[in-house]
C-alpha cells in the first residue's frame, strides 16, 4: 500500500480506538494504469480488534464528478444566458430565475420565487405587451 494509505489506516485505527466508534476514510489507488477509488469502514471487533470493510466506489465517483461537471456547465449557461430562464416546479412555483429575466423585465430573483407562476407570467405580459 502507498504510504498516504497506510498513514490513513494508522489514523482510522487510533480513532476508531480512542473514540470506540467507527470511522472511515476514502482513498485512491492506481491498479493497472486504472484509478480506483476506494471507502474503508473500520470498527472495533473486540476489545483490542478492529475490522475494515472495504468499497470499490469508483464508479460512484466518477458518477459524482460528472455530475459536478454537469452542474458547473448548467449554472454558466443559466446565469450567462441573454435568454430569460425562470424554472418552474409542477405546482407552478418558480425555483429559479437567471440574471436575464431580471435586466429584461425588472423583477429580483427573489421577488420571482415569492410569486405564483400565474402572477408572474400576468405581471410580465400586462407591463411588456
């Protein structure tokens, strides 16, 4: 094991043992030129025992990062768009409203999300018809 593992298995150990409590870390390894990412979850077995358990969560942190990368690139366009972006729920509550709809009709951010769907879509047509 690297040392950065093996340091952190040292670290788990004394907590779980202090602490008389579980602990986990996660860590990295390259197997194969392949990066894997890995939970382990260390638990007293027994008095002078601790056991671990370990995950391959690879797969769930790369699901992780791309939804990070997702998130990042939908925030740029929305908050960058010249377009007016205002995100409805299904009981007509807006949950969003981008920077756009704020310099094209006047109303804050948060003066949509207080309103109604139908006030909002009122408002903007009675003012900007």
């Amino acid at each position: 094991l690297p040392a950065s593992v093996a340091a952190s298995i040292e670290t788990a150990l004394t907590r779980i043992f202090d602490d008389r409590r579980p602990h986990s870390f996660d860590y990295e390894l390259n197997l194969h030129g392949d990066r894997r990412m890995f939970r382990a979850m260390g638990s007293l077995g027994g008095d002078d025992e601790a056991f671990f358990v370990v995950h391959d969560i690879t797969e769930q942190d790369r699901t992780l990062r791309a939804l990070r990368e997702n998130e990042t690139r939908y925030r740029e366009i929305f908050e960058g768009a010249n377009d007016v972006f205002c995100l409805f729920d299904l009981k007509g509550n807006c949950l969003a409203w981008n920077p756009a709809g704020e310099r094209l009709f006047g109303y804050s951010e948060a003066e949509v999300l207080a309103m109604p769907a139908g006030e909002l879509l009122n408002r903007i047509v009675a003012t900007h018809a």
